[in-house]
C-alpha cells in the first residue's frame, strides 16, 4: 500500500510538471481566457461582494441562529396538515443555505424521524434549490427574469414532485403515518412579530443599498451573426453614427453595436418613486441600519450575538472561497458576456443554444450530474449565457443543478433505496427540462 500510495504521488506531481511543461502561453485563446477570468473575478469583488453578499451572509447567519430547526421538522410530518408541510416543505430553502450534499444530514434526520416521503423529498429539492443567496444572486447577476422564474419554479417543483412521490408511494405512506414519530414543539424565546421585523429590516438593507441607477436609453440587438438570440443594454448613448452605436451600460461597461446588429434604441421611462430612493438611498441605509442596531442591542443577547456573527462568518468562510473560484473558472472557460475563453462560443451554440428539447434536456442532466457548491452556478451560467445558452435550458440548470449532484444521488440511495432515487431524479430533469422549454418559449 505504501508503495502505490507513493506511485500515486509521482504520478500527480508528473501530472502537475507536464501541465507547467505545456502551459499555452503566448497562444492568443488561452491569453484571452486568462484576462477574461481575471476581469469577470474583478467585476464580481467590485460589483457584489460588499453591498450584496456581506448582507446576505449576514441573513444566512441570522436564519441559521434565530429560528428553530426543530419548528421547521415538526410541520414536516406525515400527520400533519398537508398543506402546512408541503408549504413549509416549499419554502426551506430561504431557511437553509445549503448545497444538494449539505441538506442531505437534514433530509435522512427528518425522514427517519417520521416525516412523510411528500414533504421529505420536497424539503430535499427546495432546501438547496432556493435560498436568499441564490435567489439574490440570480436575479442581480442573470437578471430579474431568471431570477424571479427560478424562486417561482423551484416552489412548485418541490410542492409537485413531493406530491408525485406521495402518490407513488401512497400505500407506504398510509402505513408509516400510522406509525410517525411526534415532532419536537419548539421553544419560542421572542414574539413572531420582532423576528419579522429583525429580518425585514436586513432584507430592507440589503435591497435598498444595491439600489442601481437605470440608463437613459435601452439598445436591443443581436447577440450573433446568425441571430441566435437578443440582449439588451441599458446605458447613456456615448456616440451614434450611421454604421455604430457606442453605450456605456449602468456598470459602466462600453459596448459597440453595429447598426446591422442593432434592432433600436429606446428611452428608459423613470419611475418617480424609484428615481426618489435612488437619490437618498444611503441615507434610507443608514436609517435602517441605525433601527437594525437597536433591535439587535434590545432584543438579543450577548450570546446570541456572538452566535450570529460566528454562524455569518461561517457562511462568508464556506461560500466565498468556491464563488471566487468558480467566477475565475468561468471566466476561464466561457469569458464574459459577449466575449470568449478557452471554450468556443459555437460549441455552446449547438449545444444548448435556442430553446429545442434537446438543449434542454441536455442542460437538465448536465445539471443533474454536476457538483454545484452553493452559488457558484450562478457565474457559471452566466459564463454560459455568454456563450450562447438559450434563456429556456439556463433555467433547466439552474432548477436542476444546485438541487441535485452525483454525490447526492448515491447518499439519497442509502436513504430511499434505487427505485425511490430513480423516481425522484427522473421527475426533477423531466419538470426541468419542461419548464426550460415554456419559459423559453415565453420570453422569446
């Protein structure tokens, strides 16, 4: 054993050697792809880490700390009033910011415990698939579409594939609610109504403070030569001329638009109350975090306190690190929006570009199967959005990857068994793959 262990070490570093023998410098595509990853990991420190994931962290944290995992387990059981626990079920996500191998502790407890197989497999799909950091992210990265298409879709997936499997399986689980464990009551420490406005008023921080300035006009054109798909860019027109439109977006990003690309340029109307937050929104900020403070030196103590900045420091520990990563992966491989990395922008094309049942299916189980660490599939699809990917298999990703994993696969197994897993697995790409497909089809 000590001599293939030492085998396997000369291979790795012989491995690692030729790597560095052969790195393709000076080769135009892999010196583009290295400034690309590095440009897209500046975007994000600049642009997200600061005013959107610090909040967040801290909401994590909060949720974490403050409410009781035993309340959550005890509106899951097999006895208790259906439309309580699947719309308890639905919505873990916002309770636990986890990826599909994290929730699966959670899972095993509360199934083996005596929850039914309905809202045990729909608290599986929801808890990574829908979290504040993933939906906040998404919505700010990709766009409010996707962002708004993947909390909505992620709900009813969880509601509709715990139902399927309860009526799969109906007559075991009319066995096993005959036989349920009781779930724990809770200890309630402080009314609902301060625990409300405690997190109302960081959510309030968060949004109010990426509160973004809108463009003067909004210039619709196609992505590609071939008319693949449409982007839209919203800025201040730098220079028009007849061959050339020159706009410099709201992230102050400059982008040149020639005028056989370009489909027209349009006012952006502005909204009077949101120009108005717009205009005092630090001073919004520093109201309402003067009012957070308070509650958090009234209402906790110093335990608690301590217990809340260990759990958010927790979180910023474990998320940070693989975001940045897989932002400078992405950008490796993919580029940026509109620009490319190792990968070429036609390979996505005909893989998963437009909106066919194959593009996505294909994105459905490629999602399935990858390993997505908690929110790192949002620079990715991003990085494949970029490349081509259609708007309809980018949601078929992102509903199907974060929920589900190769790993997680086989430890659902020793918890459900083959057939149970194979059922689960196959409703999450199927329902994928066709909401992929409508939502598509919806925004063109």
């Amino acid at each position: 054993m000590t001599i293939l262990r030492e085998w396997k070490k000369l291979l790795g570093i012989a491995v690692l050697f030729l790597a560095c023998y052969y790195l393709p410098i000076g080769i135009p595509r892999f010196d583009t792809a290295i400034m690309e990853a590095l440009q897209l990991v500046k975007w994000y420190a600049r642009e997200h880490v600061l005013l959107c994931l610090v909040p967040a962290f801290f909401i994590a944290g909060a949720i974490s700390v403050f409410v009781s995992q035993a309340s959550v387990m005890r509106y899951l059981g097999a006895g208790a009033n259906k439309v309580l626990a699947y719309g308890v079920a639905s919505v873990s996500g916002t309770v636990l910011a986890v990826c599909s191998c994290t929730v699966l502790p959670l899972f095993a407890g509360i199934y083996k415990m005596g929850a039914g197989l309905g809202p045990a497999t729909a608290f599986l799909y929801s808890g990574p698939a829908i979290n504040v950091l993933a939906i906040i992210l998404t919505a700010r990265i990709l766009g409010m579409e996707l962002g708004i298409a993947r909390a909505v879709g992620a709900i009813v997936f969880s509601i509709v594939i715990g139902l399927l499997m309860h009526w799969i399986y109906r007559k075991e689980e009319a066995v096993k609610a005959e036989t349920q464990m009781a779930m724990p009551t809770p200890d309630v420490r402080r009314p609902l109504w301060k625990m409300g406005l405690y997190f109302a008023s960081m959510i309030a921080i968060l949004v109010v403070a990426n509160w973004a300035r809108s463009g003067d006009v909004r210039a619709v054109f196609l992505c590609c030569p071939n008319g693949l798909s449409t982007f839209k860019v919203e800025g201040t027109i730098l220079e028009k001329t007849d061959t050339l439109v020159t706009v410099k977006d709201t992230a102050g990003q400059v982008h040149q638009i020639s005028s056989e690309q370009l489909k027209s340029v349009v006012p952006v109307e502005k909204n009077a109350v949101y120009e108005t937050i717009l205009q005092y929104k630090w001073t919004i900020v520093f109201v309402l975090l003067a009012g957070f403070i308070v509650m958090v030196a009234r209402w906790f103590d110093g335990g608690e306190r301590i217990a809340w900045v260990d759990a958010s420091w927790e979180y910023a520990k474990l998320i940070l690190p693989l975001l940045l990563i897989g932002v400078l992966v992405s950008g490796l491989l993919l580029g940026r929006p509109g620009r490319e990395g190792l990968i070429p922008s036609e390979w996505v094309n005909a893989a998963l570009g437009g909106n066919s049942l194959r593009a996505n299916f294909m994105a459905a189980i490629a999602g399935a199967f990858m390993y997505f660490a908690t929110l790192t599939e949002v620079p990715i699809v991003q990085g494949l959005i970029g490349s081509g990917m259609g708007k309809g298999p980018a949601l078929a990703l992102l509903l199907a990857g974060p929920a589900l994993s190769l790993p997680s696969m086989l430890v659902i197994r020793t918890v459900l068994g083959t057939q149970k897993t194979i059922v689960f697995v196959s409703l999450v790409v199927v329902m994928a793959t066709i909401t992929g497909i409508a939502f598509g089809s919806i925004v063109g």
